[in-house]
C-alpha cells in the first residue's frame, strides 16, 4: 500500500467521521486522511482556495469519500465541480452515503462517481466495507497519473 | 299583386298568432336563459324563464331596462363593447366566460349574440343564448386545487422519505458504532451484564435501521410509477426464490414453482411481491425440517389468482384481517423476527394493480397467500 496516498474524506456528521476513522484504523490503513466538513470546504481543499489556499496544490487525494448530504454545497454539486475541473476530473469518487434511493444512485453515477457504497448501521459490516475500499482503491486500483497542471 | 280577401288575411292571421305562440313556448322551455334587446337603444324586450331563474329576477323588472339598470358598471360595460361588436359586424358573437352580478350573487356565464335584422338589412334585435357555466367552472376549480394539493402532498412525502433516507439512519450508527467501540476499548471495564446491555443497543438500532429501509420501500411502492406489461411469472419468482436462499444458505427448503405462470403488471413491483411472500414463507418454515413452498396458479372466488404456500407456523384465521397492516405482527419477536411491513407492501402493490390479497391459514399446518390483478391488458 501506499502509505502516502491521501484520502479525502468529506462528511459532515462527526460521529460518522469518527467512527470512519475508527473503522479505517481498525483496518490498517494508515493513509493521512484529510476531512473536509461540507462540500466548500472540500472544493477549497481540493483546489487550494480560501482557508487551504497554502496548502501544496500539487497533492492530490488518491480517493475522494462523498457524503450526499452535505452543509453548503451537497455532494453531487462537489462530485460535478470535481468532474468539470482539469485538475480533478479524473480522480476516484466514492459516494459514501445513508440513502439508497434510487435517484441518488442514477443522480451519483450519472455525475460520474466510480463507486456508490451505503454506510451500513451494523458497525461490524461498516468496518468490512471501509476495509475493501481501502483494499481495491488504495491498493489495487491504478489511478490515472496527476501531471502537473492537472488532467487534460 | 293578386288582391287578399278578407277571409285569407283571417286565416294568415291565425296561422302566424300559431306560428308565434310555438316559438314563445321553444323560447319559454329552453333549458338555457335566451334574451331579446333592441339593436338600437340597447333595452332589454324580453326574457324566458331559464333566464329569470339565473338572474333571480322577474321579467317585469328586466324588460325596458338598460344594461347599467341592472348590472354593475364594469360588467355592464362588457355588455356593451359584445353587443357593439355584433351590430356593428352582424355576425354572431360568443362571449366566452364572464361574471355576472344577480340576485344569487355571482354567476360565469358564456353568452352567444345573434343580431337578427329587420326589413331594412339592418341589425333591429339582438338575441341572446345564455349558459350559466358557474357549477361547471367550480367542478373545474377544484380538480385543479385537488390536483395541485395531491402533487404538493407528493412533493413532500419525497422530500420526507429522502429526509428518511439520509437522517434517520445516522444516529443509528452511532449507537451501534459506539457501543461496539465500547465492547473494545472498555472491554475489563465491562461485565458480562454491561456487554449483554451493549448488545442490545446495538441490536435495537439494527432493527430500527431494518424498519426505516422496510418503510421507505413501502413508500417507494406508493410513489412508483406502475407499467403493465407481460410478464413471466415462473422465471420472476424462481429469480426471487434463488434471492432467498441465497440470504440463507443454511437452510434447506423444497422450493416448487408452477411452470408457465404469466400476468400483465409491473415487473419490478411483482418482484417486491414475491419477496415478501417469499421470505415470509422462509420464514415461518423455519422451524420444519421438511419446509416446502409452493408457488401456482388457482381459480378462486375473486377470480384467477396466483399463490404460495408453504407448510409452516401457519396463523389463526381469527386474526386474518390484521395480517396486512402496517406493523402487524402475530407471532412474537422472538418466534420469528419481522418489521410487520413486508405483507402490507405486498397488499399495497397488488392494490395498486386492481386486485387484492388475502390469506388462509391454521396454526402449525402452514399458510397461504393468494393475490389477484386487475385488469389483464398491457398498456399500449
């Protein structure tokens, strides 16, 4: 596994985020994870604007967790502004959600998420799922290469 | 010019008076209010009595009176500007729905004005067709205020079962996610009692998490849009019957399935159908171990239905009725574990396709559910 590949887990709810965290430690993956609390705060950190605006632009997560239901902006308007950048577009967005409703589903993937999984209630089952997608996305997965200046 | 004895003009008389007298009878007995004004000074001449009963007023006090005598200022304008535009033109003129002030308050009107011309080709009376269109209009009204309230009662059940969907289940892991980090991090802090409480908190919210997914699918059924198209029934519920067993591949049951069961409906919804029924049968034969379902065809008394059957707890007839409900349960949690929503999404399915469920049953010697649908016409 790569140890310095960041993930970007943006949710707004800090038990959830807690208990992802848990679930991420209680499987080994040890990646820095960088959380972002509503759908600005995660455009801002993705293209290093307002409170991230010094952060290296050149870091780009290598997985992108989205809640739906987000403060500000929800996340299919973070998952449409994530595909219609050059410097995003090509990243891996994994819808990371409560609901299984059907328009979700279509909306998510028609926006262009490459994964949807529902949080399961059952923290046993939660863990199991964080722990595969930490497998295939970090480990197995082969990510399209982040030139400089972004994806063409 | 042949001269007209005094004979003849007698009888011409006599037949015109006749003439006359059947016209005033047509005019007095149509169902619709009929009118006659001078083309010229505009005074009202006559009115038949459709038209006293939708103004509520006597012809007595209509005939000699002018528009504005009668009616509002601005609706008497109205009058005039219609009554210009058909002398002036000759031709008739449909005046399409207006108010009207009577004695019964507010009618809507359409009213038709035929100019009628004298001997000189000019315009001389203005005859018109009134229909009082008042009820008609109100009937329109509310549909259309029953039309909007029933799309704005469905925009809100959406909103309120995404709401459900999304909301509903965080704090639910939460408690379960906690309590099990509980169980790990504090595990020499906790004894068997405190572990066991854990348990149940986490269980509680895995049932509640269960009973909110069972409820939105109740809600989406509502919501769905039905098609009817044919369907192939048998290949349907072998798919669906292979989906239980796979959810339980511990347990052996003897699935039989008729061949060539077919309906018109909706193929999606009929797959909710048989999951229900069948893991309700799953389930209640879970105490057998020689469980068997059966899936067929029957005639009934309500007409060709589809069932399954199976051999298992069964259920008091006594209590049939409540079998359907929205969280009705007859066996204890502990028996057989359930939400009590699966069979009354099945009921509403099946209603939503015209037809109807019910089910027949003993204690210990199995159930079955029969459901029947509607009409058996594909869309076009």
């Amino acid at each position: 596994m790569n140890h310095e590949a960041v993930i970007l887990l943006v949710e707004d709810n800090p038990q959830d985020e807690e208990l992802t965290l848990r679930a991420f430690r209680k499987s080994k993956i040890l990646n820095p994870v960088v959380v972002a609390r509503d759908g600005a705060e995660a455009l801002d950190w993705l293209f290093a604007k307002g409170a991230h605006a010094d952060r290296d632009a050149s870091v780009m997560p290598h997985l992108i967790l989205l809640d739906l239901k987000l403060p500000k902006l929800d996340g299919l308007e973070v998952l449409q502004r994530i595909r219609a950048d050059d410097r995003t577009r090509l990243l891996p967005v994994v819808i990371l959600t409560s609901s299984v409703e059907e328009e979700d589903r279509i909306a998510g993937y028609g926006l262009g998420a490459n994964s949807y999984v529902r949080k399961p209630v059952d923290f046993t089952q939660f863990m199991e799922a964080v722990r595969q997608l930490g497998l295939y996305w970090l480990v197995l997965n082969e990510g399209a290469p982040v030139p400089a200046g972004g994806f063409r | 010019m042949r001269d007209v004895g005094p004979e003849q003009e007698v009888s011409r008389i006599e037949r015109l008076e006749e003439e006359n007298r059947s016209l005033r009878e047509i005019l007095e007995n149509l169902p619709v209010m009929v009118f006659v004004k001078d083309a010229n000074d505009r005074r009202f001449l006559g009115l038949n009595v459709a038209g006293e009963a939708l103004l509520g007023v006597s012809r007595d006090q209509f005939v000699g009176k002018l528009a504005e005598e009668l009616f509002p200022a601005d609706q008497a304008a109205t009058i005039h500007a219609s009554d210009d535009e058909a002398v002036q033109s000759g031709r008739a003129v449909e005046v399409p729905e207006e108010p009207i002030e009577t004695s019964r308050g507010t009618r809507w009107i359409t009213t038709r004005k035929v100019p009628v011309l004298g001997a000189d080709g000019l315009p001389k009376w203005l005859v018109g067709i009134v229909e009082d269109i008042t009820e008609r209009r109100e009937a329109e009204e509310a549909r259309a205020r029953a039309l909007q309230e029933a799309d704005e009662a469905t925009r809100e059940l959406e909103s309120f079962s995404y709401s459900v969907a999304h909301d509903l289940r965080a704090p639910l892991r939460s408690l379960d996610g906690f309590s099990q980090a509980l169980v790990e991090d504090y595990h020499d802090l906790l004894d068997d009692e405190g572990r066991r409480y854990l348990g149940f908190i986490r269980g509680s919210a895995q049932r509640m998490a269960q009973l909110i997914d069972d409820l939105l699918s109740l809600s989406r059924v509502t919501r769905a849009e039905l098609a009817r198209e044919p369907v192939d029934l048998t290949a349907l519920v072998r798919s669906a019957a292979a989906r239980v067993e796979a959810s339980d591949s511990g347990r052996r049951v003897e699935i039989v399935v008729e061949d060539g069961l077919a309906c018109v409906g909706d193929p999606r919804l009929l797959a909710v159908v048989f999951d229900n029924l069948l893991n309700n049968a799953w389930k209640f034969t879970g105490k057998r171990a020689d469980a068997r379902i059966e899936v067929g065809a029957a005639a009934t008394e309500e007409g060709p239905a589809f069932y399954v059957r199976d051999n298992g707890a069964g259920f008091d007839m006594a209590y049939a009725d409540k079998l359907f409900g929205v969280f009705q349960r007859l066996h204890a949690a502990s028996d057989f574990d359930g939400t009590g929503v699966g069979l009354a999404t099945v009921q509403r399915i099946v209603r939503r396709h015209g037809g109807r469920a019910w089910a027949q049953g003993e204690i210990d010697r199995g159930s079955t559910f029969f459901f029947t649908l509607g009409s058996q016409e594909p869309d076009a």
